[in-house]
C-alpha cells in the first residue's frame, strides 16, 4: 500500500510510494479517495494506491482512529487548559491572599493597633516578608510602649516640684507665710529642679536626633577628671565618703567636648554621692585600655542586681529599695552620660563590683 494526498484540482501534491507527484487524479481515484474539507469546502484528497496503481479509500477503521484521534486531542487541550486555570487560580490565592491580609494588617498598626501580626505559613517568599513585618511590628510597638512609659515619667517628675512649688505660692499669696528669703528658698528650689529636668530632656533630644553640637579639642582627661574629683571632695566628706583617685602618667589625650566631657564625670560621680551610704569608698580610675582610655567610678555601695544593670541608662529608671526617688536627681544622669559618650565614638557600661557594689566606666578613643 502507498498513500498520496492530492489538492482540490486532483493534483497530487505528496506520495509515498504511490502516484507520481505532479500527477492529475482521474475520474475514479477521485471517487476512490477520501475528500479532505475545511468548514465545508473541499480542500483536497487522501487515498492510497494498490500495488496497480489503482486508488482506494482509506477503510472505515482508519478514518475512525483519525476521528478518536482528533477527538482525544481536542480533549486534551481542553482538559489541559482547565487544570492550567485551576493552577493559576490557586496560585493566585497564595500569593494575594496573604497580601491582602498583610495590608489589612498595615492599616491597623496605622491607627495605632500595635499589637496586630500577620499570620506566617510555609518558608517562602511571602511568609519571609511576613516575619519581617512581625519584626516591625514589634519594633513598633515596643517604641511605643517606651514612649506611654516615658511620658508618665515626664509628668511624674514635673509632677512633684510642681505640687511643692504651687503649694508654697499659694501660702504666700493667701498670708500664711511671709515672703521671706527663707520662705522663697523651696519655691525657688523648685524651679531650679524643673529647669534642670527640662534642660536634661532637650539634651537626650538633641543627642537621639544626632543633632548635639560638640567642640571637639584634644582633652587630657586624666586632668579633667583630677580637677573633677576634688571638687567633689567636700561633699564626700560631709558624707563620711573615701574618693580615692588613680591616674595613670603619661595618658594621652582624647579628642573630645571638654564641657559634654566634664557634665558625663559629674553625672557618674553623682550617681555615686546619692546612693552610696555613708562610710562607703568610692575610687576612681583613669588607665589606657588598647587604643582608647578606660575611666570607672567604682564603689561598695549597695549595688545593682546583675540583670538591672543594662537598664541603669534607660531614663528615668532607679531601682528599688536602694535606689529610690528619696535620692534626688532627675534619673536622666546616666541616660545623658550615654548619649554623650556614644557621640564620641566611646562606649559606657556597668558591670558589679566585686565583693559588693556599683562600677561604671567609660571609654573613649584617643585623639588620632
């Protein structure tokens, strides 16, 4: 058997060991061939020729597997194309979904519920971006937990020299004291209390924003810190209070602000004048350490427990008993301390004393 197609003029066009292409079809192997049409009109035949010559119809078998044949195509693509939708669909679902809830989840943080989170499914993509958005609302939601705490810390400090101030007015004007000196004396105490609370708060501003101005010059701080200590001696002593000095010679000189330098040595030995009882020493310590030098205030005062000791810079912060308001100060000595000295390029931290007690040092790198 050989097969041959030819077009619509009975030309034969293609041939498998059959018809000569080129060939015109006759009367009878037009009748014999399988007419080939498109949306009616005839565009062709296919037959096959015997071993004469002569051309026959393609059997009833053959036409039905050509028919099953294009029906199971047609099928395929069509079921092809559906499981391709459904695909696509789900697909679609994954990933806008979670889109859809994370932005939800956006706007509620923006009206301030901070506590909101995205749900995390699987370790793709999206449940990466999910995580990092839990992390940010964490972030946020733990900086606006310090900002509530930092404002009831503001107005409880205002609050008390406030209540002080008011109450000595109002016993000036209504005649029950005289206006006296030492009448006048606790008002302007006050005052002086409020200015500098407010003072320190523009300060740890001005530090947080990066916008603290500093006239840096080469500093000896061993100097400084000896000229420090000895106007502190006095009120050591009224104490009953050992300041013990220890410079090492030949330190060289830090590249800072002499005034922001001097206000972090003050704020430190403070600390220590309120909280160490009398009887107590204090020592304090300037030596090199690598290329900086290394100054500590260390006492035997009653101490920090171990895992407070990170929260003696956060504002406001006075542990308990030991530690209490009944102290003084603004509880905004440490926290400027800090700000200063990360300004210059240093680091401070507060460790325990051994055998009981407080240390607080401070490094700063030396003027290149």
């Amino acid at each position: 058997m050989a097969y041959w197609v030819a077009d619509a003029r009975g030309i034969v066009v293609a041939s498998m060991d059959g018809m000569p292409v080129g060939s015109q079809l006759g009367r009878a192997e037009r009748s014999a061939a399988r007419a080939l049409e498109r949306d009616g009109e005839l565009i062709g035949y296919l037959g096959v020729s015997t071993t004469g010559g002569a051309a026959a119809a393609l059997d009833a078998p053959a036409a039905g597997y050509i028919t099953r044949l294009r029906t199971a195509l047609v099928l395929g693509g069509l079921l092809a194309f559906l499981v391709a939708l459904v695909v696509a669909v789900l697909l679609t679902r994954s990933i806008v979904s979670p889109l859809r809830t994370l932005m939800m989840t956006t706007q509620d943080i923006a009206q301030g519920q901070f506590e909101a989170r995205v749900p995390v499914r699987g370790r793709d993509e999206i449940a990466r971006l999910a995580e990092a958005f839990n992390q940010m609302a964490a972030s946020l939601e733990q900086a606006e937990a310090a900002r509530r705490a930092q404002t009831a810390d503001i107005a409880h400090e205002l609050r008390n020299p406030l209540a002080v101030l008011q109450s000595s007015l109002e016993a000036l004007a209504d005649g029950v004291y005289e206006p006296t000196t030492e009448n006048l004396t606790p008002a302007l105490d006050q005052v002086r209390t409020l200015n500098r609370i407010v003072e320190d708060l523009r300060t740890l501003a001005l530090a947080e924003a990066g916008r603290l101005s500093l006239d840096l010059q080469p500093v000896d701080l061993g100097v400084l810190v000896s000229r420090i200590a000895e106007s502190y001696q006095g009120a050591f002593r009224e104490k009953h209070l050992l300041l013990q000095v220890t410079v090492s010679s030949s330190l060289p000189h830090v590249l800072a602000d002499y005034a922001r330098l001097t206000q972090v040595i003050n704020n430190i030995l403070l600390n220590a004048l309120r909280y160490v009882p009398s009887g107590g020493h204090v020592h304090l310590v300037v030596e090199p350490e690598g290329e900086g030098i290394r100054t500590c205030v260390i006492d035997d005062g009653p101490g920090v427990p171990a895992d407070q000791l990170p929260r003696l810079f956060d504002r406001f912060w006075r542990g308990e008993p030991s530690r209490s308001r009944a102290t003084g100060g603004s509880g905004l000595g440490l926290t400027i301390a800090r700000q200063i000295i990360e300004v210059h390029g240093g680091r401070i931290w507060a460790e325990e004393t051994p055998g009981g007690g407080l240390t607080l040092c401070f490094w700063l790198p030396v003027a290149g």
